[in-house]
C-alpha cells in the first residue's frame, strides 16, 4: 500500500505542507548530500507558472537545512537544449534566490550511464544526481501534449543535460515510444521523495499552456507511480490509460491502481479539468515542435580558433571521449557526442560554438 499526501495549501503558507510531508514521508538526512530538483522548462516568470513555484523550492530548502544536511544541491536542465538558459532560468523565475545560495549549474559534469540500446546504448547524466545521497524531486501539477500529464515521472527526464532530451524525442519517434523513454530515463536514478506544486496547475496543451487552474494544493509521496496515479485521476483521467504509467507499474516502480493508495487528505476530481489528446497528437503531428526537435539533434559542438587555446578541458571533461586535439584545436566525432554540451558548459574561453 502507498500513500499520497493532499495538503491544503497557498504559496504564502506552503511550509505547512511541506512540514507535512516530511513527517508522513521522513528521510534520515543528517550529514548527506541531499539534492531538489524542481521543475523548471524553460526561462519564464513565476506566475506564468511554468515551472515549480519558488515559493515551494525555498520551503523545501528552508526544511532540508533545519535536518543538519552535509550538502544541499538545488539544480535542474532546462529544456529540451539548455546551454545558456540553465542560470538564466532561475534566475527570471525567482528559482535563484529561493535556493538561497545552493543552486548548481547541473549541465556541468554529466556521467555516462548505460541506458535501454533500443534507443541509446548510453546516455549523460548530471554527476550530483547520480552522487546525490537523498534526491527530492519537485514536480509541477501540469499537461503536457506528448504525455498528456507531466508530473513525477516525467519531472526526472531533466536529469539529463543538454540536447540528449530532444536526441530520445526524435529516436522514439511516436509518442508511445516515448512514454518508454521517460520511464527508463526516471529508473536511472528514481527520487527518494515526491513533493508537488499543485497550488496553481496547468491545463490544456501544456507544458506551457496559458490556461491554469486554481487547486490549492500541495501532493507528496515516497512513490512516484502513486502520485502521478493520483494526479490524473484528479484530472478526470484513468491512469492506466496513460502507457508510462503501465510500463512503470509493469517495471516494479509502483502501482497507481485505487485499492493500493492510501490518501492522506482530500483527493477531488478537478470538473471539466481540459486534458490534450490522449494520443500525444498535440506535439507529435506539430510540425513547428518537430521541427525544433529535429534542428537541435543535429547541432554539434565545434571550437572557435580565433578563442580556443588548446588546453584541453573539453577533452578532459567529455563524458564520452567523443573529443580529442587535433592539431591543437579539439575535434569532436559526431557519432560518438551524445550532445550533453558539457564541452560548451566547461570552456574557459568560451570557445565551443553550436554548429
């Protein structure tokens, strides 16, 4: 049996919830290194409600610094391509200051991991989620027009850096293949414990649609599959129609079935809650995001001459020893990169360009 906390909450008083949950759900934290993930797609204002509320991160940061932690790492990877927009995205949505001095830009260091070879035999994740000894997850209560919900599950493909996300958006190729690359992606490293902002939700064509919804709530759960069961039914939607939702509980990652979970608090159907089609057609057959998606797996990274000086960091840090020096200048094999950018991110001088 699981068990999903619904706490009544505002983003003045949210720190009530999350005093709750902690309780309900309590980890020994006392001298580890513990890291919050919100979600954060893209660089936004808060009350676009985009991304996870500030007013909720700093809560939680607020109650991991009461429980004595050795390290507090507060990070995410923006986007589907987030060179460049991964500070720039805490900082415009006021995510920077509630991590009070914490955040990390997590695109930094990824590390290899062997990952499902039907779509990549390996992919690059942040070093400081795989190194991190309690990893808190905060999802945003929102839709989306791949998946048609994006919540616990979903909030964990950000763990990985740079454009690998938009390169397993166009290997999956249909939005059912895709509901399996989130799923493998989230048992990479699967969160200790699930808090989510659901005071203000997300409706319609997310996961930036302009249609929100008041719900005055905040969830928690030690189990993703539970919580994320929770969710769509509070959206009007039978989970198990959801296909990552049956590879999860198929892959032992939880159950979302009604007589295995155990509400701590109300759980309501949210009336006439406008869902995207349940087929991923919103995205898949948009030919603009596609497009997008499409530009960005084929973007590699290539060194300036006029900047680079041939030191070596991007050789050093590539997790794939995809680069090597080539008459000084650093070559990248094109096949090899798995474009996590992590190359870009770590030059001194700036020299790695986007090609």
């Amino acid at each position: 049996m699981y068990t999903v906390m619904s706490h009544p909450a505002s983003y003045g008083d949210c720190r009530r919830a999350v005093d709750r949950a902690f309780e309900l759900f309590p980890r020994d934290i006392a001298g580890k290194k513990v890291v919050i993930k919100p979600n954060v797609l893209r660089i936004s204002t808060a009350e676009e409600h985009i991304v996870t509320h500030p007013a909720l991160l700093r809560a939680v940061v607020e109650k991991v610094e009461q429980l004595s932690p050795g390290e507090i790492v507060v990070g995410d990877n923006p986007g589907l391509f987030n060179y460049g927009d991964n500070e720039n995205s805490f900082v415009k949505t006021g995510l920077m200051d509630a991590a009070k001095g914490h955040y990390r830009n997590l695109g930094d260091t990824p590390r290899p991991v062997a990952f499902n070879p039907d779509f990549m035999p390996q992919v690059g994740v942040s070093k400081e989620i795989l190194d991190a000894d309690i990893l808190i997850s905060l999802p945003k209560f929102k839709t989306h027009g791949l998946t048609v919900m994006t919540g616990a599950i979903k909030n964990s493909y950000g763990i990985l850096p740079g454009a690998q996300k938009a390169r397993l958006h166009r290997i999956a190729g249909t939005p059912e293949r895709f509901h399996d690359v989130i799923t493998e992606v989230f048992r990479l490293r699967v969160p200790d414990l699930f808090i989510m902002d659901a005071v203000v939700g997300m409706e319609g064509n997310g996961p930036a649609s302009p249609e929100l919804r008041k719900i005055g709530l905040v969830l928690a759960a030690d189990n993703a599959v539970a919580l994320d069961g929770v969710v769509a039914r509070m959206m009007g939607l039978d989970p198990g129609r959801l296909r990552f939702m049956q590879t999860a509980k198929a892959l032992g990652l939880g159950d979302f079935t009604a007589d295995q979970v155990r509400i701590e608090g109300e759980m309501r159907v949210l009336p006439d809650f406008k869902l995207p089609p349940l087929g991923g057609e919103a995205i898949a057959d948009d030919d603009a995001v596609q497009g997008f998606i499409e530009t960005r797996t084929r973007v590699r990274p290539q060194a300036d001459p006029e900047l680079c000086t041939g030191c070596g960091a991007c050789v050093e840090h590539c997790p794939v020893s995809a680069i090597v020096l080539d008459d000084v200048l650093p070559a990248v094999d094109a096949d090899t990169c798995i474009t996590c950018f992590c190359c870009q991110e770590i030059c001194p001088e700036k020299a790695m360009t986007l090609k």
